[in-house]
C-alpha cells in the first residue's frame, strides 16, 4: 500500500520542486532595495524622488528586469540577424528600442511554461515515466514557437489594415500637396484627419513627422518608413518621394502616379477576388447544398421504386 502511494505523490512532489525552482529564479531577478536604501538614495539625489514615484511594480517590472537575462539565450549572434528581428517586430507595431529583448524574453517564458505545464498533466495523468519528459520537450518547443506565429499573425493583420487605408491617406495627401502645403505639412494634415479610422497608417506618418522635426534627413525617414511597414506600395511611395526630392521634380506629379497606379491595383485585386469566388464556392456546393437537392429530387423516385419492387 505505501508504494502505491509514493507512486501517487511522486508527480506532486515533481511539480511543487518545478515550481519552487520557477519561484526563486524569479525572486532572484525581482532584488528590490529596502526602503531605507531608496531613501538614501533620494536624499543623496534629489531627482531620484520623481523616478521612485514613476517605477512600476509588480509583475510587469519584475519581467521587464529579469528580460535582458531570460532573452540571452536566444540573442541573435549576428546583426543581421538582430536586424530582420527588429524589422520583423517593427512590421507588427512594435518599435520600441526594447522590443527584441522582450519578445525574446516572452518565448523563454513561453516555453518554459509551456513544458513544466505539459510534463506536469502528463505525470499526473500517467505517473512518473519517460512520457513527462517528451511531453515537457515537446511542450517547450510548441511554446518556443507560439510567440512566433502570434508576432507574425499580428504583422500580416497590420499590413492588411495599412494596405487597405493607404490609398485614402495618398489621395487626401495629393489634395493637401496641390493645395499649397509642403510634404511635412501636408502628412501632419493627413494624420490629424485619418487619425481615427487609419491608426496605423497615421502612427508611421506621425513618427516620421517626428523624426523630421528632430532634424534627421528626409530620405532616411522616408526609407525607414517603408521598412518599418513592411508593405511595398510604402516602400514604392517612399522611393518615389526620395526620388522626387532628390532630383527636383514635382511632388504632386509623382503623388497623383502613384495614387492612380495603387487605385488601379486596388481594382485589379477586386477583379481577382470576383473571378475567384466561382471556384470557392464549388466546395460548399457539392459538401452542402448538392446533398439536399440529391435527397428532393432523387428521394421520392427512389422510394418508388422500393415501393414497387417489394410488392412485386
């Protein structure tokens, strides 16, 4: 009897030290000085005091100090590598300096998580066997990948929603250009009235009206601007500004190109989709709508004939 209920503890032991050890990595990541040394700090340093009210606590800051550890096991070696990272978190909204550090740090965390969870059911399912340890392995690697495929689901669903707004935000950008106001003007007049219905077109626009005010070259801003989207009709539109500016020609010309040439691409992708919905919908025909038709008309004739041939 007491074997038994060894083997039946065992799995609870397993997972109360997993989660000790869990709890004291981040209790050694979480080191926060005592009120007196903050104190002393502050008196010593008068500034300090707005910074001591302004820190986050909790779990947030807990993370964020225990990010540049956790990530430096999977850090990019190279920096090109470092580069398609950051081009790639920039593509889904997330432009912030830190960004690739704490993305890092949520798929170590995902991943750990994810196998002490995944040998955890297992043991308490079958025991104490090799069955926790591959559940653990394979939990930790669908775990490793989810941030992944979450990153690259929001990226694809930003370029969609920049794509479709861009065509709106030109041809506005076109009226305030032919208007009379220069191109710094005219993008600060476009994100100020499309602000409410195309966010992400006029965050990129208002970071780089931003980045032009703090005094950096046009074509850098205008080139980052195309890569921090990731769409190439912004980076065409950006090439076309670049070129534009670099040879003297007029801006409003080369806007209302491209205005005309993304307004026939739009209906040429129109045109796709309507000559595609015949062959989609032959699915959902014969896995549907055939079946019930087949049983009306082919129904009655069929008991019919049952009919008859069992009185005959």
């Amino acid at each position: 009897m007491e074997p038994q209920l060894l083997t039946q503890l065992l799995p609870f032991a397993v997972f109360g030290a997993v989660g000790a050890g869990v709890w004291a990595i981040a209790a050694a990541f979480n080191t926060k000085d005592s009120r007196a040394a903050e104190r002393l700090q502050e008196l010593k340093d008068p500034r300090k005091r707005g910074e001591a009210a302004s820190k986050e606590t909790g779990l947030k800051s807990a993370f964020k100090r225990a990010a540049p550890a956790l990530s430096k096991a999977l850090e990019p070696k190279t920096d090109l590598e470092q580069s398609k990272l950051r081009v790639k978190l920039a593509n889904a909204g997330f432009a912030s300096p830190h960004a690739s550090t704490i993305f890092l740090a949520i798929k170590v965390s995902c991943m750990a998580g994810a196998a002490i969870l995944a040998g955890a059911v297992t043991m308490f399912i079958k025991g104490f066997t090799t069955d926790g340890l591959l559940s653990a392995g394979i939990g930790g690697g669908l775990g490793m990948f989810l941030p992944d495929l979450v990153l690259t689901v929001m990226a694809y669903s930003r370029k969609s929603r920049i794509f479709l707004s861009l065509p709106d935000a030109l041809d506005l950008l076109v009226v305030c250009v032919e208007a009379g106001l220069g191109l710094d003007a005219a993008m600060r007049r476009v994100a100020d009235e499309l602000s409410e219905g195309a966010t992400d077109i006029c965050a990129e626009i208002n970071h780089a009206n931003f980045q032009l005010q703090m005094g950096r070259n046009r074509r850098e801003v205008l080139h980052d601007l195309g890569v921090r989207t990731g769409v190439d009709d912004v980076k065409a539109l950006a090439a076309i500004l670049i070129q534009a500016d670099k040879f003297g020609s007029s801006i409003a010309q080369a806007l209302r190109v491209q205005s005309d040439s993304m307004r026939i691409k739009r209906s040429q992708l129109a045109e796709e989709k309507a000559a595609m919905t015949a062959v989609k919908m032959i699915f959902p025909l014969v896995l549907f709508i055939f079946p019930g038709i087949f049983v009306v008309l082919v129904g009655p004739a069929a008991i019919m004939m049952i009919r008859q041939l069992l009185t005959a």
